[in-house]
C-alpha cells in the first residue's frame, strides 16, 4: 500500500483546486467528480502526454473522437447489453448494496446479544449476529442496525465453535442475498418516444467507436495492417460501489487502443504493447516500485478477450489496475460483421488472401492515471522545522509551468516587470502571476500543485534585469537574466 493516505490527496485537490465531489453545492452525487482549475490543467496534459506517445511519436497509429451516443445494435453485437454486467448482492439487514466479488470471504463468529434492564441480571435477546471480532460485533450493535434501545446494557458473547467461513455484508456483517446480475449500462433515448425503439446506451468504453470506423480510417487514411486507432473520451458505467475518490467513478475518461495486426502476430503484439504502456507511466515520472503487471487468471477475462494483464499501480488503497491490455482476437470486429452485414474483412496484398484482423488493446483511465500520477508525485518534507508539501509531477504534467512574484508589491515598477515577464511566458506555456500573499506562502501555493518553477522580481532586478527562478523539489535559487527565462524553461520542459 501507498504511504500516501487517501484523505490526504482528497483534501490537497479539492483545497488546491483540482478537484471536487460533483454536484458539492447539492451535497454531491455518488460517483461523480469535478476537476477544477489546476486539475483540468494536470488531466488535458495526462491526455496530451498519452496522445503524443502513441499518435505524433508513431507512425503507425490515427486518431479518432467518435460519438458517445451510437447506434444500440453496436452494444448488442458487441456482447454489452447481454454480458456487461457485475454480480450485485444486498445485505439483509443494513440494505446496502455491494458488488459481489469485492466482497472477501472471511471467517465470521457468531455473537448472541445480551441486555441488562436497570440492576437486573443479563438476558439474552435472542437475537444474535456475526462479526470477524467482538469489536465488529460491538460496532454492529451501535451502528443502528439492531433495534436495541441505547439506554440499554448490552454486551455480546460469543457462541462456541459457531464460525461461518464467507460472505457477509462487509459493513454490518449481515447475510446477504444471492448475487444478481446487473448490467452497468446507463440508457437514455432518443427523441421525444420513450420506447425500446429510441433507447440508447451511453457508452461504457470507448473502444466500440473505434470498431465501427475501422473500415472508414483504414480506407481515408490509406492505412495497411498493422496499425492502431487511438481515442480519448468519456464512458459512463452505473457502477455498483463507486468508491475510492476518482479510482472507480460512474463518470470518467478512458484512452484507448485498438491496434489491428495479422492473427498469428496477435501474441507477440500483446507482448509488444504491455511493455509499452508499463514504460510510458515510468517515461512520466512514476517510480518503477510502484508500478507491476499482472495476467488475468482464465475466470476473470472479459466475454471478448484471450488474455488479458493489468499494468497495476500501488495506489493508496493497494495494488489495483490502472490500465489493461487486452487481446480481443477477432472478436468485436466479427461481431460488428454478423450484425451490421458490412464486409470487414482486410485483404492481405501480400499473401493475396483475406481475414479479419485481431485487435490489441491498451486501455487505460485518464481518472486512474491523474490518480496515480497525484500519489507518486507527493512529498512531504520538514524544512527549517516546518512541513513542506510539494508535488513532484512531471514537468511536462505540472498543471502550472512557472508562476511569477513580484517581492513587493507597493513598487509599482517591479509589479510591471513581473507583469511583462508573465505574459511574454504565458506565449509558451501556462504561467500564473501571484501578488497575493507574502512570499512564503506564494511558493507553500505553488508547491502543493507542482509547479516546477517560481521566479521572484526583486529590488535587484532593476539594476541587473535579472530574476530568481527557484526549482521546486530542490528549492535551489539561481539569478537568471530576464531575457534567458523562456529559453532557460523551454530548455527543462524538452522530453
Ligand atoms: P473493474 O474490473 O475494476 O471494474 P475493468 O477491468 O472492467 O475494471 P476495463 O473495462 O478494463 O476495467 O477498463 C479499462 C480502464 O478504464 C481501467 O483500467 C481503468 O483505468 C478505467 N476504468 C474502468 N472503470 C472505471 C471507473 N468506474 N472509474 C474510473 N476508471 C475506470
């Protein structure tokens, strides 16, 4: 586990601006969130990082922005309306509702209830429940799920040798009900009629965008196999629990890769594409300790995929997936064939023969990744006894590339120098100019959002037109002219 804590991360975003629970000002909506100011800044350089790797840098991938609405036959093709589903189960007794296999069996004992009325003996309730300890069983009592006055004495006991080895509601530690399947899909229609006719499914994943527009790309952009189709966009899954801040939201953002080669070549591809996406999260800064893969075992793949493997972060809540890549054959693209009635075949100049391409594809969440990048890049130091929090993002992922201060602000002329300086940066990259604290807490602001640089217009700069430009995980200080500034960053900000 990360040492980061989770609440530490959730209150430096939403202080700092980067984000915040969706709908705050009507108490939120579960599963939503909004990214603020510097965290819009930090999520369009997540996606700029990706988009350069796997677009500019190559030759052998186009881009693509399909529609979230599509077609509702293209969810029935692709198995999503009949198998994109999670095992729901309810607990019993609290009725809250979980998703089946997030539930770990665990031994459970069981208590009965004991209460003792004003100076009377203790008298079983005959009610009795179960816990993984008597300190759970306690909690259980006071939680409200038991309906036992709290005037009343009450204490458990445990019931000898009665040890039940499963699932229980991980709350109260109720039974729950036998698992229902429920699909994630949200719906929405079409046109004024709500009937079957005009439902629609907002899109769970974006791949199937790219599906459908295999032939349009491959023939506009004259593209032979092997090449891929990379889109950014947003997906929307009615997820039992979300939880666990922006990890697992009803609402979020995934960059994905179909990248199309010749059945026979699909495994080395695989092979090819997991150590690719594994080196871009560490080309971005993410130390590599943190950072593993990992196969999925035959009973967790998907309904289309033949082999599967997580690149896995060591998030604040554990080793959990931040991007999948996935060998889906040729199954979307037969799938699409069958129900559309369109030819998609690909005709192999080479061999003179035709097949269907098998598909390679790296999925990653942009939400999952601004997440990993937020625990990596947090650092707290002491700094002449006082504590020090800074993130120590990526240059090229900073939400800020430089801010400017003037050191006094009753001077008129330093204030214009910091000013110009500050609009000629903003030509080439993101600056802020700051006046509005002492200068310590100027930089404790941009430290907490990772900028990587701070120059401070001083007395001295109007004799040597020089300012101090201060590094962020250093603090180093160095004098540098003021006719050098961009070059000096353009300079730190090369990749
Ligand atoms: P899980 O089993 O955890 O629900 P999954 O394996 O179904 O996830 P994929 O379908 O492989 O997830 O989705 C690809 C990527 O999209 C994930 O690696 C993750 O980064 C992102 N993603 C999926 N679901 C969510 C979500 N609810 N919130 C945020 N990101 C998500």
């Amino acid at each position: 586990m990360s040492e980061v804590k989770m609440e530490t991360l959730v209150s430096l975003c939403k202080r700092r601006g980067i984000i915040f629970p969706g709908s705050d000002l009507y108490n939120g909506l579960q599963g939503t969130f909004d990214y603020g100011p510097i965290g819009v800044e930090l999520k369009n350089n997540v996606k700029k990082a990706w988009w350069r790797s796997v677009v500019y840098e190559r030759d052998d991938i186009e881009g693509l922005d399909a529609a979230i609405l599509m077609h509702q036959r293209i969810w029935l093709a692709s198995g999503h309306v009949e198998g994109f589903t999670d095992p729901l189960v309810d607990c019993k007794v609290c009725k809250k509702r979980f998703r089946a296999d997030h539930v770990e069996e665990k031994d459970f004992h069981k208590f009965r209830v004991l209460i003792q009325k004003e100076g009377d003996d203790w008298e079983d309730t005959g009610k009795t429940l179960y816990a993984e300890s008597k300190k759970s069983a306690k909690a259980q009592l006071t939680s409200g799920v038991f309906a036992i006055p709290q005037e009343k004495h009450i204490r458990v006991e445990p019931v000898e040798g009665d040890v039940f080895h499963g699932k229980r509601c991980p709350e109260c530690g109720g039974e729950l009900t036998e698992p229902r399947q429920f699909n994630l899909m949200f719906k929405t229609f079409i046109g004024p009629v709500e009937d079957e006719a005009a439902l629609v499914y907002l899109r769970p994943e974006t791949a199937q965008g790219i599906f459908v527009n295999f032939t349009n790309i491959m023939d506009t952009m004259r593209r032979k196999i092997p090449f891929g189709i990379a889109q950014i966009g947003k997906s929307f899954r009615n997820e039992i629990t979300p939880r666990n801040f922006i990890f697992r939201t009803r609402e979020f953002e995934q960059m994905e890769i179909e990248f199309f080669c010749k059945p026979g070549t699909d495994e080395e591809w695989y092979e090819y594409w997991v150590n690719e996406r594994f080196n871009w999260y560490l080309r971005f800064g993410i130390r590599k300790e943190n950072l593993r893969t990992r196969s999925h075992e035959k009973q967790e793949l998907a309904h289309y995929a033949r082999a599967c493997k997580d690149v896995e972060y060591n998030f604040p809540i554990g080793w959990s997936e931040l991007e999948g890549i996935a060998n889906r054959t040729d199954f979307d693209l037969k799938q699409h064939q069958k129900f559309s009635g369109k030819d998609l075949t690909y005709f192999d100049e080479e061999t003179r023969t035709r097949y269907i391409p098998y598909v390679i594809e790296p999925s990653g969440g942009v939400d999952r990744a601004m997440l990993a990048f937020l625990t990596d890049a947090y650092r707290e130091e002491i700094v002449r006894d006082r504590p020090r929090v800074y993130l120590a993002l990526h240059p090229f992922l900073a939400p800020v590339k430089a801010a400017v201060f003037p050191l006094l602000t009753n001077r008129p002329e330093l204030v214009a120098i910091a000013k110009k300086l500050t609009a000629d940066l903003k030509k080439e990259f993101y600056t802020v100019y700051d006046d509005t604290a002492a200068i310590g807490k100027l930089y404790r602001r941009q430290d907490e959002i990772g900028t990587p640089f701070c120059m401070t217009v001083d007395v001295e700069t109007l004799s040597d037109q020089a300012v101090t430009i201060r590094e962020r995980d250093t603090m180093e200080q160095e004098r540098i002219a003021l006719d050098k500034v961009a070059s000096r960053l353009h300079e730190k900000f090369k990749l």
